[in-house]
C-alpha cells in the first residue's frame, strides 16, 4: 500500500494502481454480465498506466519488444504485473486460462455437493 496525501495532510493508504487492474480482471471473469464497468476502468487503466512522457516507454525492454508509442502503457503495465507473481503463480498463469483466470478459480467460493450456495 501507498499512502496518498490530500491537501490538509490526511494520509489513507492506497493500492497500486497495477493491484487495482489485477483485481478489476479478476472481478470481471469471475462475473462478466455483471462487471461491464470494470472493463471500462481497465481501459482507461491501459491507457493511462504511464504518462506520455514517461521514460519507461523508450525503456530498451519495450522497445527490444516491438511495442509500439500507444501500447506501452498496457505493455509496462503488464510487466509489472509479472513483477507482482511468484514463481508458483507465473507457473499457474502459464495454463489455459493465464493467471487472472488461475486466479479465478481460486477465488471463488467453495460449493457443498448437491448446493448452490458456497461454504
């Protein structure tokens, strides 16, 4: 968690905005009819991880990438969520689905046989 500061000197600690985007993917798969507004806040999330001036979009690793100008804020945005994964969670993420839909399974409630309701 980041602290963030307003004008008086209030300090709330904040997630990473990296954080955010992954639970914003998580809650999305998990329950895509109902999440629609998750994907509009992942938008303007991969939009505008970096700023247009930041120096991580000339960074040799995006530009050794191919990553074009207007994608390196989603591409830097995905590195550092690779920097947020262990390596059993980057192992996991390697299967069908990646690591949100590894994720998901993971997070969703246990079910009792014969039940449609979780433990």
């Amino acid at each position: 968690m980041r602290p963030a500061r307003n004008r008086a000197g209030f300090s709330i600690p904040v997630a990473p905005v990296a954080v955010i985007a992954l639970l914003k993917m998580i809650s999305y798969l998990d329950r895509p009819h109902e999440r629609n507004r998750d994907l509009s806040d992942l938008a303007y999330i991969l939009e505008d991880y970096i700023p247009p001036d930041d120096d991580r979009r000339f960074d040799p690793q995006v530009l050794d990438a191919g990553v074009k100008y207007e994608q390196a804020s989603a591409y830097v945005l995905g590195l550092d969520l690779g920097e947020l994964a262990n390596d059993a969670e980057r192992q996991a993420g390697a299967g069908k689905n990646g690591l949100a839909g590894a994720a998901v399974v993971e997070s969703r409630p246990r079910r009792a046989p014969g039940s449609d309701r979780g433990l």
